[in-house]
C-alpha cells in the first residue's frame, strides 16, 4: 500500500525556508561517509564510487547510513559495465538458435538489463538522475516565496 509522497529530507526544508512554519524534526548526528570504496566492489565500481563520493563530498549529502546504498548502486554499475565488456570482447551472439528452432538470448543480456534496472533504481534514490534531481531542486527562485501569490499573479496576468 502506498503512503504518498516521500518525506523531504531535513536539510532540504531548511533551505526552502519553513513556509508552513511547522515544526522541523532533527537529523540525528550521524558521522560523514569514508572516502574509501569498499573492497568488494569491482574496478568500474571503485571508480563510480570514487566519482560520486568527490561531487556529493562537496555538497555534504553522503552520510555513513547511505553507504549500503551507495555501494549497491556502484556494484549494479560494475556489473552492468562488466556485461557490456563481455559483450564488446568477442564475436558476440545476442541470440541463438537451438536444435530445434527455439531462440533464446545470451545471460549476460538478462544480466546487463538487470543491472540497469537496479542501478537507475538506486540512482533515483541518491538523486543521481536528472528527475530526481528536479524533485529536490530548490526552483529558480523567480516566485515571491508565496504560493497564493503566486497563484493568483498568474491568474491576473500580472
């Protein structure tokens, strides 16, 4: 059952400003994340990591919670780059034909697809992809601040 929209974070209704002037909860205190990419990961992984780590290190988004998710993205990544090189290597046959005339496809076209799913899926939670991106945006800042004034300026043409 869905419950609705997914809860802003905190840091992001403090830099809207506290339109509703309702009550904001406090974040716990929760230490930054390591910089070091776990060993497990795979050479594209380290890499995305290493990259992902340097712009949202900037930014002060990444916590050490949001290390599980980080590296299940990072190793999605990895298999999906590992797939798409397995496929560029040798003469590679999507599909094949049986003996008795039924085709199916290469695993590691299940394998790569699979491997998209999850990471874009992963990427939308840590705000890598541009959709999720535009849902946390702060906008242009081209309104007054004030949504029924706003409203209403566009209604009256003005």
């Amino acid at each position: 059952m869905a419950r609705g929209r997914k809860p802003k974070p905190v840091a992001l209704k403090i830099h809207e400003g506290n339109r509703g002037k309702r009550r904001i909860p406090k974040e716990p205190n929760v230490p930054k994340l390591s910089s070091a990419p776990p060993k497990r990961l795979g050479k594209y992984g380290k890499e995305l990591w290493r990259e992902l780590h340097g712009l949202f290190a900037g930014v002060g988004v990444l916590r050490a919670t949001d290390a599980a998710a980080l590296e299940l993205c990072c190793d999605s990544y990895d298999e999906w780059c590992v797939c798409m090189a397995e496929q560029s290597e040798r003469d590679f046959e999507p599909y094949t034909c049986s003996k008795y005339g039924a085709w199916s496809e290469h695993p590691s076209i299940g394998r790569r697809r699979k491997a998209k799913q999850l990471f874009l899926r992963y990427a939308a939670e840590l705000g890598i992809t541009p959709v999720a991106r535009a849902r946390v945006s702060p906008g242009d800042g081209g309104g007054t601040g004030d949504e029924l004034d706003d409203f209403l300026s566009k209604k009256n043409g003005a």
